[in-house]
C-alpha cells in the first residue's frame, strides 16, 4: 500500500471571504467530492467520480457521506492551564484571574501534571475539530514542554508560549524580566519550528508585565521576528482603568505595546472590545490581529466585540475559545455566541462567513493560509467532517434545509462535539 487515501462526501472549502448569504464564488463545493490524501497533505480535490477514475486500483477509499468535509477548525486564543477552571462561578476579569486561574497555574510546574492536562486539552480539541490552536501555557517551561510534546505526538500544527508576569499576581506564577526572556528565548530555540510547532512570545497583559519585562518581549520580537507576539488588550473596563495607572504616560492602552515595538502582522491582542479610534488606527496601520472571544466576553461580562467597525477600519480579526473564560472548546458554540454579540450591535454574521472565520480566515489571520484553513492542493491535510443531523433535533430541523448556508447554520446554532463525526491531522483520524 502507498499511504494515498480518499475521503469522499460532500466537500466544503472557501477560496476568500463571503460577502453575502449567496456568495457562491467565494467556496468551492463539491456534493459528491473527494479529497486525495498523500504523506500528510492534500494532493487533489473535486468531484468523487473524476477523481475515482483517476486513482490507483488498491487506494484507501473512506466514505463520509452523507456528511460534510472542510477544513480542521483553528483558534486564534486559548489558554491551556485553564482546562480546569473552565465553568468557574461568578466573577469578572481581575477577580476571577486572582481566584481561580493564577493559583490553577501555579500548578504547572509540575511536569506530570502539565503533561496530564495537555493530553486531555490536545483531545478535547481535536474530539471537537479543532486541528489548530495559539494557546497560552503557564509561567512554567514545563507547560510550554508538555503542550508542544502532546501536539507532537499528535501531529498537530499548534502555536503556543509560556506566560511572561512579573508583577500583580502569586509568587507561583511570576518570573522576572531576565527569566522570561532566557526561558523564552531556550524554548524557541527547543519547539519552534520543529514538526508543527510554531511559538509565540507572550507578556500575558500590561498588568502582569513591568516596563522591564516588555523590554525583554521587545528584544524577543526582534530577535526571533518568525515567531507570534500574544497578549491581551482592552477586555474588561476596570482592566482598562488599572492598565492606564501602571503606565500613565502612555497615550492608551495599546500605546503601552506599540511602545515597545510588539504590533505587527504576526501579533494577537485577545479581545480589543473597548478600542480607542487611535488604538484601532495604530492595528489597521500595523497588520495587528483583533481576535474576537464571544464566550468568555459574555462570561465574564466584559462587553461586545465591534466587528463591523473593526473591519470598517482595516482591522484583521480572528475568532477564538479563550477557554477556560470561554465556556467551550468548540468552534460551533463560539460562532453561535458571536452571532448573538453581533446581533445585539445590529451587524450581521452569515453562516458562510461564520465557516470562514474558523477555517481560511483564521489561517489568513495566522500566516498561515498556504498550509492549513483550506482543502487546495499542497494544505496539509487538517479535516472535519461535520454532521449537520448528529441530534434529533438538528436531524427533525434539517428535513425543511434546502440550501448549504441553511445547514451550515443549523451547524452554529445547534451544533456542538456530537456533530463533529471524524477528525483527521495530517491525513490520519483521530477518532
């Protein structure tokens, strides 16, 4: 046997953003299509029956049918010490990050337990189809080690890098300005770039981060300009309040960033509900990525996402978990809650956009559109296939769709882990 295999069903893949409800142009949809898989990528798409014709007698062929093929969901912000304190009760930002998550971080210096989480958290994404995440691990080298290690068993493209904080939280979570930045700089050195890893400097946010430590982010970003910068920007007002304390020369909030040279094309600010115009202008001028959190914005309370006047301005965006604020892992529930964010500003989020988002945009929001996000020759080969009738009550409302846009928002709506039917990394299932 030589490896090839096809995955056959309905076939889904966006070639640019939807404009409208009915953009057919902006897909490729094949009703009854096929995906050849060679060594991990895709080597051809199309029509079951032209592509059946063209393959070797003794190739692998996997029927999907009825269900429907796309891309491996991406997202753009999640933290992975916080797979256990995800559904924790009854706070905002600042409180909730003293009471449950920095004590939960703390312990992630150990290696076993880091390695326990990890394994659990690479599953529970990939049972719920996401085949790539930019997370956040703790303050420890042994979290970024048991993430990556866990990814890399798996296969799995993944972004990540360990928590820079220096100040305002338990002494369990805190290096210092020297450390950060020799335990970054021994991590990037260690997982970026090898297999599918790709790492991400990450100050956690103003709050956590002396002058000194973003000073250290800077030379990071400088020295290793093919890595992600993340961080977190304008989530919560009385995040915002304090931020501007500890740095009162800055113009705003994200002044404090741009300062020390941390915008630019391959950086993430989670959240950036509360923007300023100039905040805006400076991310528009600089490629900087706004990643749009619906779950946990709501859970914690911390206000609507602007899209439409984001985008308006230039703005990239990307859409994301945030587990363990966010309350799910899955990129179904997280459409269905930004649709609801959306609705309540009077700005509209189509289910062919909505797909798009998770898929292709969120590549294109990562660099990373010429290796995952679509189903083109040469992407690797990161696929869901989702089941738009997994319940009996998305099976009793699909008997009225007549349309793709009607099931796939059957999908956001309604759908959740249950609809994700087979998850392939690189070609191989994972369920």
């Amino acid at each position: 046997m030589h490896g090839k295999k096809i995955l056959r069903g309905r076939v889904l893949s966006f070639n640019r953003e939807p404009t409208e409800i009915d953009d057919s142009g902006s897909f490729d949809y094949f009703e009854d299509g096929a995906i050849i898989i060679h060594q991990g990528l895709i080597t051809a798409i199309g029509n079951y029956q032209d592509i059946s014709t063209d393959a070797e007698d003794d190739i692998n062929i996997i029927d999907h049918r009825p269900h429907l093929l796309m891309p491996g969901f991406i997202d753009a912000h999640i933290h992975f010490p916080q797979a256990q304190v995800i559904a924790s009760w009854g706070a905002q930002l600042l409180d909730w990050l003293n009471t449950y998550t920095f004590p939960e971080e703390a312990k992630f210096s150990d290696p076993q337990h880091a390695t326990r989480i990890a394994s659990s958290f690479m599953d529970e994404l990939l049972r719920h189809g996401t085949t790539t995440a930019a997370a956040y691990c703790s303050v420890h080298s042994p979290s970024v080690d048991a993430y990556f290690g866990e990814a890399n068993a798996r296969n799995m493209r993944m972004i990540g890098g360990k928590v820079m904080m220096d100040r305002n939280a338990p002494q369990g979570v805190l290096d210092t300005p020297q450390s950060s930045y020799d335990d970054s700089k021994s991590l990037i050195r260690k997982w970026h770039g090898h297999a599918r890893s790709s790492y991400a400097i990450t100050p956690r946010f103003a709050i956590t981060s002396t002058p000194g430590q973003l000073e250290m982010a800077q030379a990071l970003v400088h020295e290793h300009p093919d890595c992600y910068m993340q961080t977190h920007l304008s989530e919560n007002h009385a995040e915002i309040e304090t931020t501007a304390e500890l740095y009162p020369d800055a113009r705003d909030y994200l002044d404090i960033y741009q300062t020390y040279d941390l915008l630019g094309a391959r950086s993430l600010f989670g959240h950036c509900i509360h923007l300023k115009p100039r905040e805006r202008a400076a991310m528009a001028e600089t490629g900087s990525v706004a990643v749009f959190c619906p779950t946990s914005n709501l859970f914690l309370g911390s206000g609507l996402y602007d899209e439409a006047g984001l985008k308006a301005e230039g703005v990239i965006t990307a859409i994301a978990t945030d587990v363990g604020g966010g309350t799910n892992y899955s990129m179904l529930r997280t459409l269905d809650e930004g649709y609801k964010v959306l609705q309540l500003q009077r700005q509209q989020m189509n289910p062919l956009k909505s797909f798009y988002w998770i898929t292709l945009g969120n590549a294109r929001a990562l660099s990373l559109e010429n290796k995952i996000g679509t189903l083109a020759a040469g992407s690797e080969a990161d696929i869901v296939v989702l089941d738009a009738s997994a319940t009996p009550a998305m099976a009793l409302r699909m008997q009225n769709v007549e349309s793709l846009s009607e099931e796939l928002f059957i999908l956001q709506t309604l759908g959740d882990d249950r609809s994700i039917a087979q998850t392939y990394v690189a070609g191989n299932p994972f369920k």
